[in-house]
C-alpha cells in the first residue's frame, strides 16, 4: 500500500533539495514504522518495555507455533533446571513443534523465552524454551472437539470452516478434556486400515491407559468402520470420515490449538 506521504500534493513551493530531504525523511519514518510492526509479529515489542517483561501470543483468533531447530531444553521457569529435552525430530521422525502461550523478554525487548505447551504427561504441561532455539511463526485456525455432540469444528478468525461427525472415547477409555495443539501428522501408507488416509496426532495422552506405546497419545484420525461415527467407541482419538480427515489436513498444520470440552 503506498504511504500517504509520498502521494501528498505540497501547496506551496520550496527548494528542490529541500522537497527531496523532507520526502527521503518521510519514506524513512515509514519504513521504520513498518519495520516495527514486524518485529513486534515477531517476538519484539515497541519502545518502553523492560528485560522479564511477559507478552502474551494467544489473544483472540491468533495463536503462535514454535519450530525446533536443534536440541529443545524445557525449563520449569527461565533460566531454571531442564526437565525434558527435545531433538529436531520427535521420536517418530517428524518435526519437534511446541505451542507458545507467553514471550518472556529480554535484551533490546526481544523474545528471550518462549512458555510453550509440553507434548508429554500430565496433560497441561507447561515450561520454557530459549527463543534462540526455535523459531516463531504464526497460526490462524484452530479446532474445537464437542464431546457432548461428538462434533469437531474448524475455525478460521472465528468463522467455522468444516464442521463434522466424529467418534469419541468409550466410557471405559475417554477422550481427555482440555487445551492442547496438533503436534505431528503423518499420511498412513493403508488409507483403508483402521486410521484412514491420516492421523494427525495431538499433544493429549489418555488418562486411563496403562502400558501403551509411547504413554497412549491421542490423535484425529480417518477411519475404515465410518458406522461408528457418533458412537463412544475409541480408546480415546477421535474418528472421523476419511474425506473430513484429507480436509483437516489442509486446513490444520501442526501448532493449531485443539479444544477439548464436554
């Protein structure tokens, strides 16, 4: 968009030297202001806050995803002992991706820490990663699961852009209530087996299971018994069609908030 400096129309006359020094000076109050818009998207915030200051990323629509670069240490609080450490790749060889809830500064107001959402147990984990470590990028959608109307709804900036029939929990194993984001997704190489054409896997973990491999996660996935839908018959994911399943990929990335409720 062109600024409104560059398009007024002087009234008067000047130099010609002086006209070209006061719109060089006016492009570059423009640029700088831009600049820091970007930088506040970013991590950084305007003049005047201080090292410890707490932002908030989660604030109506918008939230933010952290990528793992490297070596990931999560800390209790900054500059604390590590209680869990993440590599590039999680476990099952796909990206290492945390969900940040606050910015903590730092230095020249920059992000030096990040409290993000833990993919392990308790369900709810939280802690602190270095920003250094990670990289920021926002995210736009988010997913809310109806338990009591066994619905799963995607949202975009409020508005629902699919909403469908899922298969919960049976009451034996539930489907675990809460706040939590989609952490890894993988294409299943059957998309006529048990999970369909994908399972996008979330940072929950079942509250009932005991001995299951890597502590029971919880996923959405596609489904080759679609009669079931609606019915409380998982171990705790949630079913969905295999065509609901393809749309949600396209539409959920991993770092997209996923709410859980009754």
């Amino acid at each position: 968009m062109s600024s409104p400096f560059l398009t007024m129309t002087l009234s008067v006359r000047v130099p010609s030297i002086l006209r070209t020094t006061l719109l060089l000076g006016l492009l570059a109050a423009a640029v700088g202001f831009t600049q820091s818009v970007q930088a506040s998207s970013s991590g950084r915030t305007a003049a005047g806050c201080r090292a410890g200051d707490v932002k908030p990323l989660a604030a109506g629509h918008r939230s933010y995803a952290v990528d793992a670069r490297g070596l990931v240490r999560v800390y209790r609080r900054p500059g604390g002992r590590a209680f869990a450490r993440f590599g590039a790749l999680n476990q099952n060889g796909v990206p290492t991706v945390f969900a940040a809830l606050d910015a903590v500064l730092g230095k020249r107001c920059r992000a030096a820490w990040y409290r993000v959402r833990v993919p392990m147990k308790p369900n709810g984990r939280t802690g602190y990663v270095r920003a250094r470590v990670v990289n920021l990028r926002l995210v736009r959608n988010q997913i809310v699961i109806d338990l009591s109307t066994r619905r799963l709804t995607v949202y975009k900036r409020g508005r629902p852009l699919l909403s469908t029939t899922t298969a919960i929990g049976a009451p034996a194993t539930p489907t675990p209530r809460g706040s939590f984001y989609i952490n890894q997704r993988f294409r299943e190489a059957d998309p006529n087996g048990p999970y369909g054409w994908a399972a996008i896997g979330i940072s929950a973990f079942s509250e009932v299971l005991k001995g299951w491999p890597q502590g029971g996660p919880v996923a959405i996935h596609g489904t080759n018994r679609p009669s079931l839908l609606g019915l409380p018959v998982s171990n705790g994911c949630i079913r969905v069609s295999n065509g609901a399943i393809q749309r949600i990929w396209r539409l959920a990335p991993t770092g997209t908030p996923v709410s859980i409720q009754a």
